[in-house]
C-alpha cells in the first residue's frame, strides 16, 4: 500500500513538473513569435489603422502595403532583394565547393606544410571581419572594387568555419579507399572530386549552402562599407536607410512591408527546410 | 622483394600526388592573402598613422607612432575613455543577453533530453526557438523599432494598460533601450545555445548515466556529478564563441539607435565606435580600434582554437588518420 502512494506520488510530481516545463517552453515560443506576429499582422494595416494602435487581428490591407512598397521611389526593395539574391547565391556556391575543396586537398593528400596549413585555418577561425574592414575597404577602393559585389563574394572563397565542417564531415563519410580506387580506375584528381567526393559530400554542402546563404542575406557592416551607389544596396543597407530616414512621415503599413519582404526569403527557407537546418546547427563545434 | 617494390611503388605515388594538396588548397590561401591577410596588416600599419579629414582639407597621413593608441586611451573633455565606455556598454548589453541565454538553454536542454520527462512536440519547440537565430539581425532592430516607438502599437498598448506614460519614449532611457538590445540578442540566440548544448548532453556515453544511477544517485546528482562536468568543454566553447560574438555587437544597436548609441552614448559598442571612424574615414584612429578588438578576440579565439583542434593533437587519432583508415 505504500509503495503504491509512492508511486502515485513520484507521478503526480512528474507530470507537474511536465506542466512546468511546458509552460516555459509555450512562454518562450511566444516570445520568439510575437514580434514576428505583430510584424506580419501590422503589415496588413493601413496607416490610419495602425494609427488607432495594438490589435492582434489581421486587416485587409496587405496588398495595398505591397504594391505600396514594391513601388516605393526612395527604397527600391525588389532591386535590393535582387541584389542580395544574387550576392548571397553565388557566395554560397562558392563557400562551399571551395570549402570542400580545401577540405579534401588536407584531408586525402599528404604533402609538406600540410599541417602548417590546416593550424593556420584553425587559427584564424575566430578573428572577425570588423579587425580587416579598414585594410578591407582600402584595398578595394586603390582596386576600384567599391560599388562592385566582387568583394562580397570572392572572400567567401576563404570561409574556415564551412572548411572545418567540411574537414570533420569528409572524416566520418570519405574512405580513401574509394580515391584510391576511383585513380585505379584511371580518374584525374579534380574529376575525382568533382564526380564522387562532392556527391558524397552533398548532405554537409546543402547545409552549408543554406547556413552562407543565410549569413551573406544578413550581411550589413561590410557591405554598407563598400556600396553607395543605390542601384547596386542590398537589403539590410536599405533597411537601416529606412531607420535613417524621416519616420514620422512614413506610411507605417509600407514600414512593416519593408521589414516582412527584408526577412521573407529566409524565413521561407527555414519554413521548407528546419529538419536539415537545426541538425546542421551543432557544425564545427567541439565533440564531448 | 616483391613486397618492397610496392611499397617503394606506394612511397612514389604518395609523392606524386602531393602536388595536388597544394593546388586544392591553393585557392583558399590566395584569397585569404589577398582580401583578409593583406587588409589586415595594412589596418595594424594605419593605426600608426595620422590620417584623416579635417573639413575639406586631407590631414596626413603622417606616421605618429602609437600617438592614436594614446589618444584612444586619454580622456576627454567630460573626463570620459570613450573606448572604455564603448566596451562597458558592449559588455553590459551582452551578459544582460548572455545570462539568460545560457541559464536558459541548459534547462531547455536538460528537460529536451530527460528520458523520465519525455516532453512531447520538441521538433516544433526546437524549430521556433531556433528561427530568430536566422533573421536578419538589422531587420529584426527595425521591427523593435517600430514596435517600441512612440507612435508603435507597444507603447500604446501599453500606455491604455496605464503601465507607462504617454510621454514614456523607450528610446531616451538607458535601461530600456539596453534592455530591448539584450532581449534581441537574447532571443536570437538562445536557440542556437539550447541546440548545440542538446548535442552534447547527448554524446555523452549513456553508460555513464546508467552506472550513476545503479549506484544510487538521483537525478540532480547525475546532472551535477556526471551530465554537467562532460559538457563543460561544450558549455566554455559555447560561452567563449558567445563573448567573441557579443564583442562583435553592431546591426542590432546601430540600427536601434541610428548609429547614434542614444541615450548619451550608452548602447554605443566598440564595433560601432570603429564603424564611426571608417565611415568618416579617420584611418588612424579606425586602424588601433581595430588592432584593439583584434587583440581582445584574438585571446579568446586562442582557448576556442585549443579546444577545436584538442581531438587533432591526440596521438592515436593522428595515426590512424595518417593510416588513412578513417572509416
């Protein structure tokens, strides 16, 4: 008899422990989607409705703030969303075959200073772009590279946080046997990678593809460094043009517009591909 | 003999395809070289420069030997370090972030992976507290903005509520506006700290629990005694990455404040210290800001290094490797 009130006891603690951690877990997923929430249902609000304040119901003017911020004179939003499109595109590409391929030439050669090398990646893994942005942005203008995406993309080239994921993943998934094999068969070296390392690889470059597209999308301190010819901002340069310019006379449905089609690309991406997304998160961390 | 052509046969091959190494890694080093490396020296050359512009007139650049690094670190006329300011107030703002990140991303990832509280749905919880993690950090401060702004639905929410004010501006105190910059950074990171903590607790070998637990300890003793003490290489990994990344504060406070740091300057961080001087192209004083920062993430980017690279320095691991049998 008593066991068994120890028992219902140990069970009724439990599942009120239960209540308690969903509780925190709801309040949370609240917090992360509330702000978001008031963004996407005041970007259905005329400015006149907005005026009138907080409301957590959706309005009919969505597509009136669309069309009003697609066709905005001051901020050209779908010349920057292009613009970062094709920024963040190539750089994903790049970052992650060059990557791959810097992954692959330490992981399956053996040549002198091989070493050296992979230390030096390791090493500089940490500094940020911030302590260069100076030299950086010198260079380019001696280079007259300022209003041009090729310092936006080409450095992607040189990622050491994407190589040691790369490094780590070729680890675990790429016997060189098979390379070995594959130039018994009579294979080059680069066709070699390109025709089996790569696919092999595919899982590790789709997630890094997401993680840099992502990234260069979000990218503002050294694109707003070199770019200031209006045809050629990316998206966060014109949002933070949007914080600089004379708010009070802005629509504010168009203001929320603005910031929904900022976020919009990635968000969908996230929507389709969270599973990938999150399992790719633990990269280049240290294993227990 | 016929064993040691081979293997004579084997040295060569080995030999002859190092080049390759090299040409695959190639293209790494040239453009690391050219648009990290070399801009980096020229920075640290700069900052013992004078050079920037007074008015219209062109100042320098004239060597001044470590006179930026002096000025830097002098007061001034209202007895104020602005740098040492600048780093206080990244700081603040970034542990008023970080401590509730951390604290909270443990617990998220104790109950995540308690097999006794067996929580339901996670993929969803996981799903939406990782998503700030991947919006666009300025975009994210503009949406506060508007929100929190005089004519924003939360300040008359909460003006009708008679909480504050109708006068109450968020954006001319320090405590509020330090606030919603720790709650951004709070929020857009937690997830990501709640998810690589998870992956930890989870590649610690589960014998390890069971064992514990034959021998009589209870939950809290498992977690203080074993799960805590495994993890703690990942939970200093993820603390240093945090401080490296914390010290990198700009979009979201830039952004908030126009680049102004309001009130006084205090959300002013040492990023946007140093994007002020290049955007005004001051090279001398940009140039030993940045050799600052690069010293402070330089030391703590040293531990993250030791700690990566651990599973490399490792003998065995080493051998097998060079064995090739990786698998």
């Amino acid at each position: 008899m008593k066991k068994l009130d120890d028992n219902t006891l140990g069970r009724l603690k439990l599942n009120i422990l239960r209540g308690i951690v969903y509780a925190i877990l709801i309040f949370l997923c609240f917090l992360c989607l509330f702000f978001f929430y008031l963004m996407v249902i005041n970007a259905t609000r005329s400015n006149a409705q907005l005026a009138t304040g907080f409301t957590l119901l959706p309005k009919e003017h969505f597509f009136d703030n669309l069309v009003n911020a697609w066709n905005d004179a001051s901020i050209n939003i779908p010349r920057g969303m292009l613009n970062s499109l094709i920024v963040a595109l190539s750089t994903a590409v790049l970052t992650t075959y060059f990557s791959a391929l810097t992954a692959y030439g330490i992981h399956a050669y053996d040549f002198k200073g091989k070493r050296l090398a992979f230390t030096f990646i390791m090493a500089v893994m940490m500094i940020p772009p911030q302590v260069s942005a100076l030299g950086f942005v010198q260079v380019m203008n001696k280079l007259h590279l300022n209003n041009n995406y090729i310092p936006l993309i080409v450095p992607g080239i040189a990622a050491p946080v994407v190589f040691f994921y790369m490094k780590q993943y070729m680890e675990s998934v790429l016997p060189l046997d098979l390379v070995d094999a594959a130039r018994i068969d009579g294979s080059g070296e680069f066709h070699t990678f390109n025709t089996i390392v790569l696919p092999i690889m595919k899982p590790a470059i789709a997630v890094q593809m997401i993680f840099s597209f992502v990234s260069s999308w979000n990218n503002y301190f050294i694109p707003a460094l070199l770019l200031d010819k209006a045809e050629l901002k990316t998206v966060p340069i014109m949002i933070a043009q949007l914080r600089s310019a004379d708010y009070s006379k802005f629509d504010m449905g168009k203001v929320y517009m603005f910031i929904l089609l900022a976020i919009l690309p990635v968000l969908i991406t996230y929507i389709l591909l969270s599973k990938s997304i999150i399992k790719g998160v633990t990269a280049g961390s240290v294993k227990g | 003999m016929n064993e040691r052509t081979a293997l004579q046969n084997a040295k060569r091959k080995t030999v002859s395809y190092a080049k390759w190494g090299y040409i695959f890694i190639l293209p790494f080093f040239v453009v690391y070289l050219c648009f990290t490396l070399i801009p980096q020296f020229l920075t640290i050359y700069n900052s013992f420069f004078e050079n920037y512009r007074d008015g219209l007139t062109q100042i320098g650049p004239n060597f001044v030997g470590l006179e930026n690094y002096k000025a830097l670190f002098t007061a001034d006329s209202a007895g104020t370090v602005r740098i040492l300011k600048y780093l206080a107030n990244t700081m603040i703002m970034w542990f008023v972030g970080a401590l509730p990140q951390f604290v909270i991303a443990m617990l998220l990832a104790i109950f995540f992976t308690s097999y006794r509280l067996n929580i339901k749905g996670q993929g969803f919880f996981k799903t939406v507290i990782y998503m700030p993690n991947l919006i666009m950090a300025a975009a994210f401060s503009m949406l506060f903005f508007t929100l929190f702004s005089r004519v924003g639905p939360i300040q008359m929410l909460l003006t009708k509520w008679g909480w504050i004010d109708a006068s109450f501006d968020f954006f001319s105190h320090r405590v509020t506006v330090r606030g919603m910059i720790a709650l951004m950074n709070f929020l857009m990171w937690f997830g990501n700290t709640t998810i690589v903590l998870m992956a930890g607790i989870m590649g610690i070998d589960q014998a390890l629990f069971e064992s514990a637990t034959l021998d009589g300890a209870n939950a809290t003793q498992v977690f203080f005694r074993v799960t805590l003490p495994l993890l703690m290489p990942i939970f200093v990994y993820c603390l240093i990455t945090a401080l490296i990344g914390g010290i990198q504060m700009f979009d979201v406070p830039q952004v908030l404040t126009k680049g102004n740091g309001a009130p006084d300057e205090l959300s002013r961080t040492l990023v946007m210290y140093l994007n002020g001087y290049l955007t005004t192209k001051n090279y001398g004083m940009a140039g030993a800001i940045s050799v600052i920062i690069f010293i402070i993430t330089g030391v703590l980017g040293g531990f993250v290094y030791r700690m990566l690279t651990a599973q490399y320095r490792d003998p065995g691991r080493q051998h097998r490797q060079r064995k090739g049998d990786v698998l």
